[in-house]
C-alpha cells in the first residue's frame, strides 16, 4: 500500500472527518434548497407555510443537540469500559467504529441542517417552491434520523462488550493476515538468510516509536531510478530507537547511495508512538494475548474470555499454516524483505497465556489441546513451533499445579510429553 493511500486510509477512519463531511452534506442542502428554486420551472402543487417548515426545523436542532450529546456520553462508556476491561490498544477499534461514527455523524448532519435552514428561512430566501422543496428535504432528513437511531439502539446492545470487541481484534488480525499471506514479503523479494551486505549503507531512525508503515512502492522506485537495492531491517511493528538500522542500501554498481537517496529511503519508513494493526499481524495476536492476561488477572478472574481467545487465536494460526506461494518475480524485486517468524507468532499469540493461566488446569488443558492441533498442520517450521509452545506451557503449569490429579489430566492430553515430568 503507497504511503498517501495508507494515510488517506488512517484519516477517513477518524471521527472528525465523517462528521464534518456529513455536517457539510447538511448545510449544503439546506442552502441549495434556496438555489434549487429559481431552476424549478413547473408549479409545485400545494403550498407550505413558512411556520410549518420552521417548526420542524426547531425540533431537529434541538432534539439533534441533545441526542449527540448522550450519544457522545454512551461512547466514552464504551471506550472506557473497553479499556478497563478488555485491554486500551484495543479502544481504538472501538474509536474506528464505522456505525459509531456514521451514527454521530448523522446526528451532527441533522443538527447542523435544522440550524442553517432556520437562519435561511428566517432571512426570507426561500419562496414558496423553494418552502416546498425544504420541506421534502426535511421530510428525508426526519427519515434519516429515525433509521439511524434504530441502528444506534441495536448497536448500542453490544458495544464496548467484551465479546464484541474480542472479535473485532480478531477480525483486525484476520485481514492482517490475509494481507501478508497474499503478499508475503510485502511484494519484495524474499531475504531469508538476513545477511547484511557489507558494501551497504545504514539508514537509521531518528526517533523512538514503531514502524507503523513501510512503503515498499515508493522504495522501488527508488531502486529502478537510483540503481540500488534495499534491504528492510525492521518490519511495521518493530520498535525503533534513534540510530536503530531500518534498512540496509546497496548500489548494484558499486557506488555508495548519496544523501538524497538515503533520506528517501527513511522517509519511506512511517514512525508513530503505537503499533498499528495494518501490516503487523502481531500486533493482533498480541492484543488478543492481552485480553486473555487481564481476564486472568485476579481482578476479574474470568477464564471463560481466556478460553474463547485461545479458540479465536487458533482460528488465526490456522489461516497462517496454510501459507501461501511466492511469486517467481515479485512486482518489487529490489527490494529485501525478511519473513514473519513462525516461532514468534505463537509466542506472541500463546506465551503469554500459558505463563499468566498455568496454575488454571481448564486453560491448560484448552491451551495444550489447540497446540496440539496446531502440531498437525503447516510445514516444518510452523509444527515445530507449536511444540515448542507445547513444551513451555507444560513446564509452566506442571510447576504452577498444586494437586496430582491435574497435573495427570494435563499429562493425558500432551503428546510426546516426558513421563518424568
């Protein structure tokens, strides 16, 4: 994904954005209501007092007010309670929220609406077709709002649960995902043995904070137009501090890359103060993790939330074991980028769980049998790392278990556990 694609994707999803073009979409069609009736040739039938209209508008405005304003009450509840109870990085799904947004939105809209037309009907702009034509207008925007408060009721039923906002980080690091598998190396060819080579030039962040984005379109550019090759070093996702190496260049034709072209190389690379979910599907998997660890928190003692993101997680990895093939020629071929490691998705996805749940046979038990079923699946690489996880969590929970009988259920359900332990 370019860079101005990934911002525009980042700024539509803001809640200012939609409520000022919408806001904006309901002061134009109040105003164009007064434009629209010197092009109106033929005689509207019927005719509608300036009063009526007016009233109308009146208790739009002001039930419109009121309405925002609780609604905007009900969503810092929801994000709250999300922060409080699932986990914070995941109160900016919440934030994201296309029906929340569309929602206060239209509100706004409908506010903003009834306020300008009363101030154009008050000046006298509108004629008598003109009158007619608000009055349609207003009829649709009456519509409008009681669709959108019907939606808003529904929705409101389960936002901010934590079911719900469990399965919207699913669904986040299920697209992530999807994304990488169909472009494993971001489009770039694959850099396998993680070899720096040794007549290439560092370019090194200047802050400290994550990558957020990588823009592999604008670094090929810079590889056709420049004759270089770049080698990426960190991935969106990694933490950076000032002189971490982001990427490695190396001329193809022996001369080192100029300044120019190293600081286009870095600005190629987007740096912010939080992981994003986008093109780091650990992110997910780890918010998930975090989940399950707060429910296990003394504090709320809820293993059930930690049963369903250890089946939600599964869910995830199974997607990842299928794999997908690399392409022949990658659209971006001078540019290096190296894999996901297997191992670290499940140490993202399961250690945590395993380390905070051990002395919960239920959560072990459910732990070792979706490791156990990830064990069957994908290559060499994806089972041993299943195993490993397997391993870990044993040891954890065999120390953490204070009565025989659970440490023997758990022993059942282990394949190729060691008797001895």
């Amino acid at each position: 994904m370019p860079h101005w694609r990934w911002l525009l994707m980042r700024l539509s999803r803001r809640l200012w954005v939609r409520a000022v073009l919408i806001g904006l979409l309901g002061v134009a069609a109040a105003i164009l209501a007064a434009i629209v009736e010197r092009y109106v040739t033929w005689q509207i039938p019927g005719a509608i007092a300036s009063s009526a209209v007016g009233d109308i508008l009146t208790i739009i405005a002001s039930s419109m007010l009121v309405v925002t304003t609780f609604s905007l009450s009900i969503v810092t509840s929801a994000y709250q309670s999300a922060t409080t109870n699932v986990t914070p990085r995941a109160a900016q799904l919440i934030i994201e929220d296309k029906v929340t947004q569309n929602v206060l939105s239209a509100f706004i809209g409908s506010f903003l609406f009834g306020i300008v037309g009363m101030i154009v009907l008050k000046t006298g702009a509108y004629g008598e077709r003109g009158r007619v034509i608000l009055f349609v207008v207003t009829i649709g925007v009456v519509v409008l709002v009681v669709v959108t408060l019907l939606r808003w009721i529904d929705h409101l039923t389960h936002l901010g649960r934590v079911t719900e906002t469990t399965s919207r980080i699913e669904t986040v690091t299920r697209e992530a995902l999807e994304d990488r598998l169909q472009n494993p190396y971001l489009g770039g060819t694959p850099w396998l043995d993680g070899e720096i080579p040794g007549e290439s030039v560092n370019v090194r962040a200047r802050s400290v904070g994550h990558v957020q984005h990588v823009d592999v379109v604008a670094l090929s550019r810079l590889c056709e137009g420049h004759d270089i090759d770049v080698y990426i070093a960190e991935l969106p996702g990694g933490f950076t501090y000032a002189g971490t190496p982001l990427a490695h260049v190396l001329g193809r034709g022996g001369e080192a890359a100029d300044d120019s072209v190293l600081a286009n190389v870095l600005d190629a690379f987007t740096l912010g103060p939080d992981r994003t979910f986008e093109q780091d599907p650990r992110f997910g998997l780890s918010v998930l993790s975090e989940v399950a660890q707060r429910a296990l928190s003394p504090a709320l003692n809820d293993p059930g939330t930690a049963l369903d993101v250890i089946a939600r997680e599964t869910r995830l990895l199974t997607l990842w074991s299928e794999g997908r093939d690399v392409a022949d020629e990658p659209p971006h071929p001078h540019v290096h980028v190296p894999p996901l490691v297997t191992a670290e998705l499940f140490e993202d996805a399961f250690s945590p769980i395993g380390r905070d749940g051990a002395g919960l046979v239920e959560v072990e038990l459910r732990l070792q049998k979706s490791l156990d079923a990830l064990s069957r699946l994908g290559d060499d690489a994806f089972r041993s790392a299943a195993r490993q996880q397997s391993e870990i969590a044993l040891e954890r929970a065999l120390s953490a278990l204070t009565l025989e009988a659970d440490r023997d259920r758990l022993r059942a359900v282990v394949v190729g556990s060691d008797p001895d332990l």
